[in-house]
C-alpha cells in the first residue's frame, strides 16, 4: 500500500494541473481506478489533446486488463458470473499480481475470491485517498522531491517478482527495449507499441517452444 502512495499523490496532482475541477479530479480514480491510464489521460489533458484521443488512449493503456482477465479466468471457471463481474471490476495491476501469486501457493479453488475481495478491500480506498492527497495537497509539495519517478518504480517493484519463466523475461526485455525505441511517438503511442511488442514477442517464443517441444 505504501509503495505506490507516491504514485497516487502524483496522479492527484496531474489532474489539478491538467485543469480537472477537485470533483472530476476525485472520481477519477474512483471510476477508472488505472494508475498508468490516469497518468495518460493528464498528459494528454494538459497539451491540449483532443477528447476522443484522451478516451481512447485511456482505454487503449488499460486494455493490459484483458490479459489480467484471461489469465485469470482459468482460476474462476464454474465460477457465478456476478463473482467473475467482481473481479473484473477491481482487476488492476496489483489484484492481479496478488491473486496470481495466491494461486500459486494454493490451489486456486480454496478461498480465491474472498481473499481476492480482501486485497481490493484495501487497494481500491487506498488509492482514492492517496490520490485525494494529491488532489488537495499536492501543489504544495517541494517540486525538488520529483515524485514522478515514484511511477515506474512501483511498476518494477509489482512486476519484477513475476518474472519467474523464460517467456516472462521475453516479454519483459522485448517492451524494454521497444519502449526505449517508441518513446517519442507522438500522444504516449510509444507505451502501446512497446506492450504490443512485448506480448507479440512472448506468444512467438512460446509458440516456437512449443513447436519444439512438440
């Protein structure tokens, strides 16, 4: 919870400096509830962006959320779909990560949604409130601190300990290296390209791993 209230504060801000009112600006994350779509859509807001291009790059960030789902859906088969609505409307990188890891220790039919329910518990108010942090107290934090970093830090430190297989470490060095190659695309296009990248490349080598192996 801790490491990523810097993440929150930063999201808070960028969306006073973007010119959001307070209101708008706290219903962000109560409604979205996507660090990485929130920190584009700001972006975006403050150049000026047109609006169907800030909607659609807000939905294209967060379209990782469809991998999280289908990953996850092996665990929850047989499951009611009002548990599976649940879920799906609380997935986000870290549920995911918690959830994955719980159904590697356990088997994933034991206590997978309340324990599920009980990380969302935490995660999702946690979030509003850091973000309210930013929203209502934010400016005033020294510009020295450079919080923004705080962004891919708890990006790294949530995902690093899920790189366990090949492919894993495939798909992770492969978006590395296209983001640094896509960084000055025009409208954050560059972080698409690379998660496209990423998942492009992990699905070949699982393929031709397979084809071996076969």
């Amino acid at each position: 919870m801790l490491s990523y209230l810097p993440f929150g504060i930063v999201c808070g801000v960028a969306a006073v400096q973007a010119g959001m009112t307070e209101a708008a600006a706290l219903a962000m994350p109560m409604l979205v509830f996507g660090g990485a779509s929130q920190v584009v859509v700001n972006q975006l807001l403050l150049v000026k962006a047109p609006l169907w291009v800030v909607i659609s790059s807000g939905l294209i960030v967060n379209l990782r959320f469809m991998i999280y789902s289908a990953a996850l859906a092996r665990h929850t088969r047989g499951a009611p779909i009002k548990e599976r609505a649940l879920m799906a409307a609380f997935i986000v990188d870290h549920t995911y990560a918690f959830a994955e890891q719980r159904a590697r220790e356990h088997p994933p039919t034991v206590h997978l949604l309340a324990y599920y329910l009980g990380c969302c518990a935490v995660i999702w108010p946690s979030w509003v409130i850091f973000n309210a942090l930013g929203i209502f107290a934010g400016l005033r934090l020294p510009a020295s601190w450079q919080l923004e970093f705080t962004v891919p830090l708890a990006f790294i430190s949530l995902m690093a300990p899920m790189l366990r297989e090949r492919g894993m470490w495939i798909a992770a060095l492969a978006g590395g290296v296209a983001g640094l190659l896509f960084v000055n695309l025009p409208l954050k296009l560059g972080l698409i390209a690379a998660c496209v990248t990423g998942v492009l490349i992990a699905m070949g080598a699982d393929r031709w791993k397979r084809g071996r192996a076969g």
